[in-house]
C-alpha cells in the first residue's frame, strides 16, 4: 500500500510567512523501513514522541509462570526497542524529573504499547522492561495468576509490600491493581531470576519538583471561608493532571509528602494573594489567618471514609479535593507557613489524630517543648470548638504523641 510521512518546515518561524509541506513517499507494504508506526502523546504539557511497529510485540496467552515470562524477555531483547528507551531518557535528561514521575512517563507509554485492559501482565512486564532499561533496579515475582513488579527503594513506605532480597528493599509498585488486598500467607511468591545485564539504581519516592504544566491546563477553584466574621473568597489555579500523578502514590515519611512543592500556576495564584491578605497583620494573626484558610475552605473527610484506606495528601492535592482530614490540613498548614513566614515547626501525631506546632518569639498557650524550644500549637482541623492559636484539643491533654517530623528555616535560604 501507499504510505508517506509529512515533514513540516517553518521558514520563517519568527513571522510565520510560509509553510513547506514535504511529503516523503514511499510504495510498500508495511511501516516505513526502519521507522515503524509513529507514537506521540502529550505528558505533563511536553509531547513524546519514537517509532516503534506494534506487529513486533510478543503475543502470550499466559504470562503468569516463570518459564513464560523468561522467555517473553528475551523476545523483547531480540527487537529494537532503543526509540522507546531513547525518547524516555531523552525527556529524563532534558527535565530531570523525579523518579515517581518518571515512572508515571513510563506507565503511560507501556499502556500505549501494550493496554493494561488486552493484557494485564504483558503490560506490567513492559513497565518493568522499560524501569530496567532506563536504569532502575526493579524485579518481578509470580504466584498462581499473581504477577508482582517491585523496585528497589531504601525509604519508609507504608501501605504496600516489600520484600527483601540480598539486604535490599524492594517496593511493590502494582499492588494497587489487586485492590490492595492479597493474602501472602495463602500466596507464597517467588522472585523470577531474569538475565538482566546489570542492576541498576535505587527509587525514591521524593517530589522535589512537579512539572511545567500549560496554563491553559489549569482551571479555576473558588475557595470560601470566613476570619473574624468576614467572609472571604479566593480563584485559585488548580490542575486535574496532579490528581491523576499522585493516584497510586503511596503513605510515605513526613518529610516527603509534606515537602512536595506547589505546581508553578497554583503557586502563583495563591501564594502572594495570601502574603498581600496577611501583609499588615502581625505574625500571630497572619498565621492564625492562614490557620483559619486551612481549617475552613475544605469539608474534612476521614480517609477512610473516602479512599477506604490511609492516604496522605500533598498541600495541592488538598487544595484540589474537597474533602481532606487532619494529615491533609498539616501538609498545606505547614506549606503556606514555611512559603509565608518560614518559621521552625514541628509535627505531632497523636494515635488517633495529626496536628502541628509553629515556633513564635513567645510561645502562646500552653507549649509544646522539643530538644528545649517552645512550640505552639495550631490545630488545622476543624473541630466541635473554634481553638484559637495555642489551644490543643482537649482530648489530647493527656495523650502521648511523637514528633514526627522538625522543620528547621535554613539560615542562608
């Protein structure tokens, strides 16, 4: 049959006089030698793109044993998947993003090639094939029609499997897709011992950054509550594509999650209209109003009630829900301080509740008191008492807690 490719070359990029449509043709009976069909999609407002001939994928009608999945490797081996890998890096090299992002880059591409829906383990094992090219150290482990995919992480995570494997760590990272909810004592797995050529680096769960987004993917969110009988409404700039990132992201440390930064445009939208609203205040009212903004533009929620299960929200994740419970409020309480006043702050988590303490020049109420500093208690949460700054739950007087995680302001920020 006939198949071209269309070229398209600006002459003029600055005024846009001409476009030149070049058409490369070619008589054949396939894909263009070498190429393959196109693949490009837009992830996070960056488009990717590789060749790659869809007719060369492995068909399997059982990939579930250790045999079958051995030799499904090496059919991948045989064929040239360095586009695939080489558009991956390329956008790994050009942004550096965070390994927890990247892998989503990587969940998105394996579900174009393989869909999760034709073949649940063919995609899984595509997602493990392209982590280990990309040089992570990741594993795969069976049992019955159970296929696991864990990669190799040192840090805290909570709510999923690890296992452990010459001293190492491993996270699972597609336990969300059995519902969270498989009995290791019935199902004994066993690691497959595939031939990679090397092991490659740990992951780590850390968002340092999150990605440029377009703005014209961002809409906007009105945000209600009231301060000293005043009525206040804020338009801030939330994006959708952050929910959809952090779906599956797991329970981490403390100084992980609530140290997940604003994207550019919610940043920008809300950060210096709350600096303006608190400008004339002094630093105990201005953290009490943000106090306020935190306890009352958002319906609280238990996490179970919603997700069935823990689940911690970053600052603007919980700026995007409507619902949000005490561990929600503490990240984006402690976001606007830090980004605001950048005071030292200390989290305390109770057995059955989450809250946060700021150091002031002088304490108020009764203080908490850590390594010889004085904290004060500002509670994020709403509760049956409108607590005003330096006032704790009353249930919680005589309740042991632990501090959880200290910010200290970095003296040469």
């Amino acid at each position: 049959m006939l198949s071209f490719r269309i070229l398209i070359v600006e002459i003029d990029p600055v005024k846009r006089f001409a476009t030149i449509l070049i058409f490369l043709v070619s008589f054949t009976t396939g894909p263009i030698a070498g190429l393959g069909q196109a693949v490009q999609f837009d992830f996070c407002g960056e488009p990717i793109g590789f060749d790659f001939d869809k007719s060369t994928i492995p068909q399997s009608s059982d990939l579930s044993t250790a045999a079958a999945i051995t030799s499904f490797y090496q059919s991948l081996e045989s064929v040239d998947y360095d586009p695939v890998i080489n558009a991956l890096l390329a956008y790994k090299n050009k942004l550096r993003p965070d390994d927890w992002l990247f892998y989503q880059l990587i969940r998105k591409t394996a579900q174009l090639i393989s869909p999760k829906a034709n073949d649940y383990h063919r995609y899984t094992l595509y997602k493990w094939y392209f982590l280990t090219r990309c040089g992570y150290d990741a594993m795969l482990a069976t049992s019955g029609n159970y296929l696991l995919f864990y990669i190799r992480c040192d840090e805290n995570i909570y709510n999923i499997p690890t296992r452990t494997v010459d001293g190492k760590q491993y996270v699972c990272l597609n336990y969300h897709d059995y519902g969270n909810n498989i009995d290791f004592q019935k199902n004994r797995f066993a690691v497959i011992d595939l031939p990679v050529p090397e092991k490659g680096s740990n992951f780590s769960y850390k968002i340092t950054r999150l990605p440029e987004f377009r703005p014209s993917d961002y809409k906007e969110k009105d945000l209600r509550y009231s301060y000293n009988d005043l009525e206040y409404s804020f338009k801030i700039k939330l994006n959708t594509q952050i929910q959809t990132l952090f779906t599956n992201y797991p329970v981490v440390d403390y100084a992980l999650y609530l140290n997940i930064p604003l994207s550019k445009e919610t940043y920008y939208s809300l950060i210096p209209l709350l600096k303006k609203k608190v400008k004339r205040m002094n630093v105990k009212n201005g953290v009490d109003y943000l106090l306020r903004f935190t306890r009352y533009a958002f319906l609280f929620e238990p996490d179970t009630e919603i997700y069935g299960g823990e689940k911690r929200l970053s600052p603007e994740q919980t700026l995007l829900y409507d619902q949000s419970d005490c561990e929600d409020r503490v990240a984006l309480f402690y976001c606007l301080v830090k980004e605001i006043y950048d005071l030292p702050m200390i989290v305390l988590s109770y057995p059955k509740h989450v809250t946060i303490a700021v150091q002031f020049n002088k304490p108020y109420g009764k203080p908490i008191i850590y390594n010889g500093q004085k904290y004060t208690i500002c509670e994020p949460s709403p509760q049956k008492e409108d607590l005003m700054v330096g006032q704790l739950l009353p249930e919680l007087k005589q309740a042991p807690y632990e501090v959880t995680y200290v910010y200290t302001p970095q003296k040469n920020k």
